[in-house]
C-alpha cells in the first residue's frame, strides 16, 4: 500500500514540476562570452544612477506629489497651510529630480499695494442717524502667490486686516464723533463668503451700552461693501 503511494507521490511530482532543456556546447554553437575587465573609460561611459529605482518610478512619485499638493491649494486646507508652505513643498517634490515643473511668482508687494487702494477707496457710509467712512487700512497682513504648474495657473492668498473708521452719530438730539477699527480675521482665496468683521471703538467712553451696539451693528453695513472690493483683488490676481 505504502509502495502504491509512493509511486503516486512521484508521478504527480514528474508531471507537475519544471523541466529545462540546456544546449549541450557542440561545435555549432556560439561561443560563450569571455570575461573582460572594466577600464576607466568604460566606468565613465556608464556612470551608475544616482538613485535607486528607476526614473520612471521617481517621476511617478514626483507626479503623485504635485497632485496632491494642487488638490490642497484649491481646497479649504489652504487655511492650514499658508501659500508660503505650499511652495515650498512644491519645491522640495521638483528639486530631487532636478525639473523645472513650477515656477513661483513673488506678487506680495503688488498684493498689499492693491488691497490698500481697493478698501481705501470704500464709499461713506450714510444711514438716517449716522454716516461713517473707511479712512485707512492700518494693518494689512499675509501672503500672496502665484505659481505656474505645467503652464497652469495657480493663485491664492491669506491676509488679516484691520481698517481705521471716523463717523457722527446723532445720539439723544446730539451728533457724537466716533472713531475705531474694522477687524477682519484671517480669509484665504475663495472664502469671501464667509468674511466676517468685527467692530471696535477707539473712543466712546461717554456712549451707553445701546449706543455702542447701534453703532457696531451699523458700521457691519460695511462688510457687503468690502467683499466687492476683495471679488476685484481675486480677479485682478487671476489675470495676472
């Protein structure tokens, strides 16, 4: 029984296991290739690759990186990540292949220049009791690129602001002067919509509660005004 086994194990074995066939060195044969060793001038002919796996492999990577770091700067994380970070991470995924894929455009200067004049040239506010107007930008604070991927255009922005405003109220049969600051906390590229300000008052000590509150919620009247205004600096940095 154990005989009849073991001739089944090795039949199965002979017909499933691999076979190679080797050409015995006859006369027709070609000759097998002698060993020959390597000179200076044959190591410099074919340098060895600088990294391991093949370029294909690390353009793949490069490839994946880029991708990765576009879906972030025209995502909501852009407010996680400041422009100045998503171009340096552009340049860290293109300078170890040595290709030029990106080229940044420093449009910081331009940016604050333009963003001063849009506000600053805000219409007066004017209501049944009141009229105020923006008469400086006082603090503008952020960042701006521009960066050109494969010949496609990328831009986006993240800025703080804070804008000085002067007015008269007519306060029990009275006109009371009144001075502050419109605060705008951060905002990033495509985020107009959700801009927020918030308003404090530099001299009011003489208002009550109610009057301060009247006044704050008037001077929000701005805020309509003042996302028109970064609509025409988005655009103007998209035509640039």
């Amino acid at each position: 029984m154990e005989e009849e086994a073991s001739a089944t194990a090795a039949a199965a074995e002979k017909t499933t296991s691999y076979r190679y066939w080797v050409r015995e060195a006859t006369g027709d044969a070609a000759p097998l290739p002698a060993p020959r060793k390597l000179d200076a001038a044959d190591l410099a002919a074919n340098p060895a690759p600088a990294t391991l796996g093949s370029v294909w492999n690390q353009y793949g990577k490069l490839h994946g990186s880029l991708q990765l770091l576009l879906f972030v700067t025209n995502s909501h994380l852009t407010t996680k990540l400041t422009p100045k970070m998503i171009a340096l991470e552009l340049s860290k995924c293109t300078e170890h292949l040595g290709l030029a894929l990106w080229e940044e455009k420093n449009v910081n200067s331009w940016a604050n220049s333009r963003i001063k004049d849009l506000l600053g040239s805000l219409d007066p506010l004017e209501l049944s009791t009141s009229k105020a107007s923006v008469y400086e930008v006082s603090r503008c604070s952020g960042d701006a690129f521009l960066v050109i991927v494969r010949n496609k255009k990328r831009v986006g922005y993240t800025y703080e602001l804070s804008l000085k405003f002067k007015g008269e109220w007519l306060i029990k049969e009275e006109n009371k002067k009144v001075k502050g600051h419109l605060e705008i906390p951060e905002f990033s590229f495509g985020e107009l919509e959700d801009l927020e300000v918030n308003v404090t008052l530099s001299d009011a000590k003489d208002l009550s509660s109610d009057d301060k509150a009247q006044i704050c919620k008037d001077m929000k009247s701005f805020l309509s005004p003042i996302q028109e205004k970064l609509r025409e600096f988005e655009k103007e940095l998209k035509d640039r």
